[in-house]
C-alpha cells in the first residue's frame, strides 16, 4: 500500500503495441502523406520553393538549408529518406501530385507511449492554406489513432513565432521553454515545448473535422469559421 504522505500518479492502463511509425500513406481530401522517396519528390520538393519569394525563411530555423543547388538538395532528400526516426513524409497534393512539404515523426518511445512531429517545413504555395492544416491534422491524427500515443510532441526555436502560433492553433500546450538546448547553425536555440495528450484528442479531433467540412470553405476554399480547438 502506498503511503497517502507520499503522492504518485494514477495507474496507466497497458500500452497498445507498435508506436513506431511504419511510413503508410494518410490520405486527406486535399492531401496525401507519402513516405518520402527521392525519386518519386525529390524535384518536385525542390522546384516547389526554388527562386520562390520567401525561399530563404523557409531553412531560418531548420539546423539545414538554404540549399545551393538541387544536387545539394536531393542529397538531403537522400538522407532523410534512409532515416529510421526520423521517419519522414513528403507532402503531397492530390490534384497535381506535386509534393510541397516534408515531415517527421521522431524521437519515438514505445516505453512511455510518446512521439514527437517535426523537421517540418513547407513550400510557400501550401503555407497558410486549408491544405496546410490538413496536412498537419493527418499526422495528429495517425498518431493518436492509429499509433496509440499517450503523448504527442511538437518542439521548435523559441524565437520562431510562426511555428509557436501553428502549435497553438493546432490544440498543443505550451510547457515552457528549454534553454541553451541546442547550437543551431553555429547560433544558440532555446527550444519551446508544446504538446497534446490522448484524452485532449477527442475534443481537438471534432473541431478539426468540423473545420475541415466541405462546408466551412467557399468556391474559392477560403474558411468561413476559424479553427477552434479550444
């Protein structure tokens, strides 16, 4: 019996088996994760933001990129392929095929039922759009339903803004901020922690459908209500 002085936590129920990501498609209405394959989006990834305005904020504060050429690139693409946690995905539209974005799943712990999203960035065309979202919903989503996650993670640079308000957006928590955590590009990174739990899921999964709905976008897919997860 424990001692009542001395309090602990409740009892987890036992972990489903797996966790570790085995790269299967996700498929949305807009969009669709694909294991990331240099073949099959290795120049499609690379012409989806060379020479486009904002090219050089897309790396600001990835430990990787800007890219000097495609060869360079496509090495990357190379490796991230090959990666085993990393698992990696490219972003792909399902109208025209072309692959926008790269993602991860990452630092996978079967123990303790936690993963973490990440090394994600995304072409300036599918920034700031309904695809975006999905796309981020699509691995929120794979993680809880199909991995069976206790806990999912979402980490960034704490001066980057953009991100830190996407994971808000998105239903994570804020936890506070590791700092001196890593030497990014010869540069100091304070690292910001945010992340979502398996009982927030429930709630965060109904209001990304009902933003999701054919019916909350015009005929030009512009939203008429705001994601709210709150």
């Amino acid at each position: 019996m424990s001692n009542p002085d001395r309090p602990v936590g409740p009892v987890v129920d036992p972990l489903p088996p797996g966790l570790k990501p085995d790269l299967r498609p996700l498929h949305g209405r807009w969009m669709r994760l694909d294991a990331l394959d240099v073949e099959r989006h290795g120049h499609s990834l690379y012409s989806s933001f060379h020479g486009q305005p904002g090219e050089d904020d897309i790396w600001t504060w990835l430990a990787y990129g800007p890219f000097a050429n495609e060869e360079t690139f496509q090495s990357y693409v190379r490796e991230k392929q090959a990666s085993r946690d990393p698992w990696f995905y490219a972003f792909v539209k399902r109208d025209t095929g072309e692959a926008l974005g790269v993602g991860s799943f990452m630092r996978a712990d079967a123990t303790n039922g936690v993963i973490e999203i990440g090394h994600i960035w995304m072409a300036p065309a599918l920034q700031r759009t309904r695809e975006a979202t999905e796309t981020i919903y699509l691995m929120i989503r794979h993680a809880f339903a199909d991995l069976g996650v206790r806990r999912l993670e979402w980490k960034c640079d704490a001066l980057n803004a953009p991100s830190r308000r996407a994971a808000e957006r998105f239903g994570f928590t804020f936890e506070g901020i590791f700092r001196q955590h890593f030497i990014v590009k010869g540069r100091n990174r304070d690292t910001a922690w945010f992340a979502m739990l398996d009982k927030d899921w429930p709630r965060i999964h109904q209001a990304f459908e009902a933003w999701l709905s054919e019916g909350n976008f015009d005929a030009a897919g512009q939203q008429k209500a705001k994601l709210q997860v709150g």
